[in-house]
C-alpha cells in the first residue's frame, strides 16, 4: 500500500489553500462591516448565520446536483455562485443587500463544499482518509492564518476591498481544478460489473458513528462557523477594546492551534482509530471555548483561542475520516456528505443568533460558555459509538461497522 496521496487530493488540497486564504482576508471584516450600517449585535451576526442558513437549504440538493454533475463540475460551479455574490458586497449600499449576498455565496459554498467532500472521500484509499483530511484541512487553516494576517492592512484602510480579494482567490481555485482534474467518465460507476448503488442518508443514519459524527460536526459548526466568525471579531474590539487588525490576530491565533495538529491527527486516527482523537479534540474545543469570555487581555484570549484551535485540529481529521468509512470511499454520496456539512451548518446558523442574544442580555462569557458546553455533549455519544478504522487492508471493512446491523453496508447501498 503506498502512501503518496492521488493527484486529485493533492489538486482539492491546493484549491482549498486558496479559497481560505481569501476567506481570510474577509472573514473579520464581514461583522465589522455589517456594524457600519448602524445595527445590533444580533444583526451583525445574522450576516453571518445568512450565508449559513443558505448552505444548509443548499446543501442537500448540493448532494444531488454532486451525484448528476459530478464533483469537478460541481466544484467549479460552486467557486463561481461564490465569486461573483461575494465581489458584489464591496458594492453594497444597505444592511439587507449584504445579507442577500452572503446568502446567495452560501448556496454556491454548499454546492463546493459538498462536491470536495466526495471527492475527498472517493479518491482517497481508506488507509490514507485520515492524512487525506489532515493535509487538506493543514492547508486550508495554514490558508486561514496567512489570510488574516495578510488581510489586515486591507481593514485597515477599506472594509470593502477583502471582498473584491477573496473574489478573486475564488476565481483562480476554479481555474486549478478545471485545468488540473480531469472529468469522469458520464456513465455510472461499477462494481463486479454491476451498477454501483448511491449512498444514501437514510441508510448512514442508521450507522452510531454517522449519528455521532453529525452531533459532533453540529458542535464544531457552532465554535467555528458560529461565535469564531462573528462572535469573537466583535469581543476583540468591542469587549477587550482592540481595533479590527487585532480582530485578525486572534482568528490567526484559533488557526495556528489547528496548524499544529491536523497532519498528526490524520496520520494518528489512520493508525489507531478515529473515535480516541475525536473525543480529546472535543474536550479541548469545548473547555477552550467555554473560557474565552472570562479573558481580560488580548494576550490571554489568544491564548485560550490557540487551545481551542488545538482541539478542533484534533477533531476534524478523524471526524471526516469517520464519515468516509461509513461511506465506503462510493464515488456517488452526495446526500451522506451534505447530511455531514448541514449539521455544521445547522450549528453555524444557531451559534451566532443565540450567541448574539446572549451578549445582548447577558453578556460575552456567558456567550462563550454556552458555545463549550455544546461541545462537550457530543462527548458521551462518541464514548458509545463503534470504531470505523478499516484494519489491515484498505478494502476491509470495519468488523464493528459489520455488526451494526450491517448499516455501513446500507450506507453505501441506499438510494441516491
């Protein structure tokens, strides 16, 4: 078995790299921006929770649209909704139009984000899912620290300009994957000869890993697509008093805890099973989290970030490895990986209204503790599931995925 990871990962790998870098230049920027048109902290987040609630609506006819286009199209089509909704907010003349756009860059993130997932899944050997996600997810965060860090000098002199960057970073991630990833062949892929069923979501339910992975991802989708991406731009500057560069910093100092361990965690859950590293990167996300709010310096709240960004590097790598071994490495699931990203989603959308309601009526800590507590849930449900980790050759199933009710062998022969 060799451990060179295909050209198809390695060109997702380079394309995710420049989707975040870009994501990066804007991402602190979107709050501050929504805070110019005059409104409230719930609103401003709800700029955020826009883009994510249109990714959840879009995420599962992404799964469809995957399965008939297959996922190179799909990638690029996804990139390109996104490009041109999100060139146009630095054009913005209203609150309600920014909140239109992000939700139009939301359906085309859905439909990119679900088709990479597939591609992840299908092109990487089940010995190799693990590093496959954490090369991937290494790139993306290294993306996410150089982003911001980058991006601050555009804040600083014009909110509108990250925009018309990231545009840009999303245009030339359409490009790599149209010139560098051939399409697949337009008949059905097989199996011994014979068509090869589509997953289905139904069918994945029934798998406890899968059920505890969407509990999981649910939580993640909170922390970071939630209170890291609205909550904690807004502490920076309205709660410790710092101005927007700082804002990036800390999101820099989130990433840089991600950076540390995502290859490890890869490398670790390919060798010894995803369940051990889940459970520890939740606690630590989840205790991270939960503190945030009680720091009283820019210093001690980047530090309790790097921590969190610790335990979500831990988690991530294992956690989509698991739901590739439920999925059997089947070219055709979309609805399983977007039933996986709608639970992030969901997460997203909740995370920064509830947050946002809790800063108004409380205040930022216990916003923050509310966050860790939900991480910390999903502890129990992981503790309790079977572990998914092939052993020894990679078309070997899992024998604990075999003895649930053979639901790993549903999961990849259930309807599209």
């Amino acid at each position: 078995m060799g451990n060179k990871l295909p050209l198809e990962v390695r060109v997702l790998v380079a394309a995710g790299f420049t989707v975040s870098i870009g994501y990066g230049f804007v991402a602190p920027a979107i709050p501050l921006y929504a805070r110019e048109f005059g409104i409230s902290y719930v609103a401003a987040s709800a700029v955020v929770s826009a883009f994510v609630v249109s990714r959840l609506i879009g995420s599962a006819p992404a799964g469809r649209v995957v399965d008939r286009l297959g996922e190179r199209d799909s990638y690029v089509l996804g990139l390109m909704i996104v490009t041109v909704s999100t060139g146009a907010c630095a054009f913005v003349s209203d609150y309600w139009q920014l909140v239109l756009l992000r939700a139009v860059s939301g359906i085309g993130s859905a439909l990119f984000t679900v088709a990479g997932g597939v591609l992840l899944a299908r092109a990487a050997p089940p010995h190799l899912r693990g590093r496959a996600s954490g090369v991937y997810s290494t790139f993306f965060v290294l993306g996410g620290i150089s982003g911001p860090l980058l991006g601050a000098g555009l804040i600083a002199v014009d909110l509108r300009t990250p925009f018309l960057v990231y545009g840009g970073a999303l245009l030339l991630a359409a490009l790599l994957m149209l010139v560098l990833v051939r399409r697949p062949a337009a008949t059905a892929p097989t199996v011994g000869g014979a068509v090869e069923p589509a997953a289905g979501f139904t069918d994945a339910l029934r798998h406890p890993a899968y059920r505890a992975a969407l509990v999981a991802n649910f939580a993640n989708g909170w922390m970071v697509s939630g209170i890291r991406l609205s909550l904690v731009p807004l502490f920076v500057v309205e709660g410790l008093g710092r101005g927007g560069t700082w804002a990036s910093a800390s999101l820099a100092a989130f990433a840089a805890g991600n950076a540390v361990v995502l290859f490890r965690a890869g490398v670790w859950s390919d060798r010894k099973g995803r369940r051990a590293p889940v459970v520890i990167g939740l606690l630590l996300s989840g205790a991270g989290t939960g503190v945030m709010g009680l720091a009283d310096s820019f210093a001690l709240f980047a530090a309790v970030s790097f921590v969190a960004g610790l335990g979500s590097g831990i988690l991530t790598p294992p956690l989509n490895a698991s739901v590739a071994d439920v999925l059997g490495g089947r070219s055709r699931g979309g609805p399983v990986l977007a039933g996986f990203q709608m639970s992030a989603d969901l997460g997203g959308v909740t995370g920064p209204l509830i947050t946002g309601a809790l800063v108004s009526g409380f205040s930022f800590g216990v916003a923050f503790a509310a966050t860790g507590i939900w991480a910390l849930l999903s502890v129990p449900l992981w503790l309790r599931a079977p572990e998914t980790l092939p052993p020894g050759s990679p078309d070997q199933q899992a024998p604990s995925a075999r003895s649930t009710d053979s639901s790993s062998s549903r999961a990849s022969q259930g309807r599209g």
